[in-house]
C-alpha cells in the first residue's frame, strides 16, 4: 500500500517538532450493498475509500490528521499538521528502523471473495430469501432482505519499530418479516454475520435466515403481555451476549476506566462475578465479526482472560494507555476508518461455557423469563445501570417454555447480573453487530453459552 521507505520518512517527519511516539495507519477499503423491500430491489451500492491516519503523541496530548492523499507528499503535510496539532518543539523520539516488509497474513484467507461474485448472483440470495419468508404464512406482509460485504485492507506502523499489515473480508446476511393479525404489526430480524467471504453461504441458508425472521414475527401475534417483577430470567445461547457486551464489557475498557467511567475501576484481582462466570475478549476467535490479525495499531490479536471464575483479572488495552501504563497492548485499539482515532474496544467477548445441560436449566426453573433474542437498550458504565428490550420471549412455569410474551424489558445492574448467574450451560453461540462508542462504530461479536440469572426486574404489561 505504502513503500517502507516512504512510511519511514513520514513518521520522522511527524516526530520532527519533538513528540514521544508516531504512527501511520493507511487504509483500502471497498464494500458492496443490496437491499431488496418486498420483492423490489431498492438499493445496490458499491463503495470504495482510501487514506491515511497520522497520530502524534507527546505526554498528555495527541494530535492527528488524515489524507485521502497517500502520495509521499500528502502523507508529509498530513505529519506535519499532527506533529504541529501535538504540543510545542522539543526533543524528538527517533523513529527504530522498520522491517524491509510489513508483518501480516499472506491474503484474507478467505476462500471466495465477494469482489468476484456478481451482483446478480448477491441479489439472487435476497429473493430467495423473500419467497421463504412469504411462505411461512399469509399473515407475512412485509419482508426485507439485505446484503453487505467489505474488504478492509490496513497497513500499520510506528515510531517503535512496528510495522503489519492485515486484510479483512467480512459478509454479512439480513431479513426482517412483518406479520400482522389481531394484535397489530409485529416485526421479527435474522443478521448473521462473519470474518469470510462468499463461502459464507456454505455456513448460512438463506431461507433458514428468512424462516427464524418470518418466525419470529409470527409468533409474537399470539404473545401475551410480559409480566412485571423479580423475576429469573434464562438466556438462550447467544442471545445474552449483546446484553453482558453492553452491560459489562464497556466498562472493562481502560479508556472509560481511567476516566471513572466505571464501575470495575480499582477491582483488578476483586471477586466481581459468580464463580460460575469466565469472561474473555479474544479478537483472533474463530472468523467471528469481530475477528482479524492485527488491531488497529499493529497489535496482533490475542485471547484476554478478564474475568475468570468470578474474580476480575486485567481490563482491555490500546496501545497508548498501555504505553503509559508499562504494559503491553491487550491488542483492543480499534477505529472505524482512517479518518478516526483509534480507542479502547472490545473485539469478541463471550461468556465460557459451563457444565449444566440447557434442559436442566429450563428445568430447575419453576416460573420465569426464557429470553431467545434481545434488541436495543442504554446502559450507564459508570453505574453498571442497563434497560434493554427483549424482541422474542416465552414463560417458563413449572419447569416447561410455555407461552410466547411480547412487549418486555430486562432492566438491571451488569455487576449485578454478573454475581446472580447461578446456572451456565454447556451450549454456546454468538450474536454479531456493530458497536457504538464516541461516535464510532466498529464490527463485534458477543457470545455465552444458556444461562441463567437468578433475578431480574423484568418490566411488562401484563395487569
């Protein structure tokens, strides 16, 4: 993307004015979108962008600037507003030589990429994924179904010597089905979502995506209305993660601990979960949605232990807080594009499985919430405080998933929840969507295995 050379010069030429630490991130980046609205294609969109990012650090103060520019000359200017934006002169940091190439996989390692599969061909997926949906019953009135596809190619170095490079390919499948009857318009979504290309669909049917979505829908046509109280709530695998993601993983960030926007500050080796409770951040799982080689500051990904039966153990890390700190990268500094800072975040974080069968815990509940899929919701990290909207639900009584519910809410504490998980099952799954914070989003993947919190409130309307 850029020559070693050419990076070379330009971070001497962002640390000329005296600054700690420079960095280049360049970034390629093309994306493909289709959207079809009740059998009409409505969107087909391609994209495509190309850049710089120079970020200077002195002490306290940072600056930084982008190009679009990535000629030797426009890297250059943009160095030097970031070295001018950092502090004023001083003693220059020297830039450690870097490797004649820079470290990185040999290609995606995907097997199809989505560049060279047509746009007919993406489109043909999002109609057969209509006809499945319509075909689960005539109450179906309206589907939605979308594609989208990226390739994220990044190279980056810095003053300390590091200089990688990484190329992400990332594909992901949506539907949405409104179904109408006596109780209204009731919607119900599918968006899986993985780190592969085209062979995506070896993995994901469409039609099935349809059907969970279409089914989903439906079944909130004969949902009564959610109770209201303390009660336990079971999460089916998967479908929890979102809400720990939110709850708890934020304020595991190092930025928002540093800043007391916390409620984990200060309880590294503190129990701060049930024993029954593993919590790992791991970018390099699997082909998640938030999986890939290196972070956004050339940090290779890594599995991070972070809370481990129970007793909190280490927070997640960009590489300048870690500088300041004297530790390494836990490899979390991510950006949303060249055009961003890069900040704490999390990658795929999930709950380790346990050794209690999902049947058993069904079981072992007399009456409670059986959550299968969660929606949006608010959450304070400083307080740990979260509402969040359950989208498919049903009551368990005496052991048994009974009726369908609509309209409830999961409202908490996430240390709280955290210390109330009382039975973890031995299933697992993961959930993949994009996460908000200060304005930029990133692609993640939550997960956990069934399990069960002794004790929520639980907000409905049933009387």
């Amino acid at each position: 993307m850029i020559a070693p050379e050419i990076v070379e010069r330009t971070l001497a030429v962002a640390l000329s004015r005296g600054g700690d630490f420079a960095e280049v991130f360049a970034e390629d980046r093309a994306s493909v979108s289709a959207r079809l609205d009740d059998g009409r294609v409505e969107e087909l969109a391609t994209g495509r962008s190309r850049g710089a990012g120079i970020r200077v650090v002195r002490g306290e103060t940072t600056g930084f600037a982008h190009t679009a520019d990535l000629s030797e000359r426009g890297l250059a200017a943009a160095a030097e507003a970031a070295a001018a934006a950092s502090t004023e002169s001083g003693a220059a940091a020297q830039v450690a030589a870097l490797p004649d190439a820079p470290r990185g996989p040999e290609g995606s390692g995907v097997a199809i990429l989505p560049e060279t599969v047509s746009k007919d061909a993406k489109v043909a997926l999002l109609q057969r994924a209509d006809v499945a949906a319509r075909e689960r019953s005539g109450a179906i009135r309206q589907v939605s179904a979308a594609y989208a596809d990226g390739r994220r190619r990044i190279l980056v170095a810095n003053s300390d010597g590091a200089f990688a490079e990484d190329d992400q390919v990332r594909t992901r499948f949506m539907v949405t089905a409104v179904a109408e009857g006596d109780t209204g318009l009731h919607t119900g979504t599918e968006a899986p979502g993985r780190t592969l290309g085209f062979e995506i669909f070896d993995e994901i049917d469409p039609e099935e995506v349809a059907r969970i979505a279409a089914d989903r829908a439906l079944t909130l046509l004969s949902a009564r209305p959610a109770p209201s109280g303390r009660l336990p709530v079971v999460l089916k695998r998967g479908a929890g993660g979102v809400l720990f993601h939110e709850a708890c993983g934020h304020g595991l960030e190092a930025d928002l601990v540093r800043r007391d926007a916390s409620v984990f500050r200060g309880r590294v080796g503190e129990r701060v979960a049930s024993p029954l409770v593993t919590v790992v951040d791991d970018g390099s799982y699997g082909r998640e949605w938030g999986t890939f080689a290196i972070d956004d500051e050339g940090t290779p990904a890594r599995r991070n232990v972070l809370i481990e039966d129970g007793v909190l153990t280490d927070y997640m890390w960009d590489l300048v807080r870690a500088r300041a700190a004297g530790r390494p990268s836990s490899g979390n500094g991510r950006r949303e594009t060249y055009r961003h800072l890069p900040m704490v975040r999390m990658t795929n974080t999930y709950l380790l499985p346990g050794a209690a069968t999902p049947d058993d815990i069904i079981g072992d509940t007399e009456y409670g919430l059986y959550c299968v899929a969660l929606g949006g919701g608010q959450v304070n990290t400083a307080t740990g405080d979260f509402v969040f909207g359950v989208t498919e639900a049903y009551l368990i009584e005496d052991g048994q998933i009974t009726e369908p519910v609509r309209a409830a809410q999961l409202i908490g504490n996430g240390s709280d929840a955290l210390r109330l998980v009382d039975a973890v099952g031995d299933d697992f799954d993961t959930w993949a969507g994009t996460c908000g914070k200060e304005g930029q989003g990133v692609p993640v993947s939550s997960g956990q295995p069934t399990l069960r919190v002794a004790e929520l409130t639980v907000g409905g309307t049933a009387s």
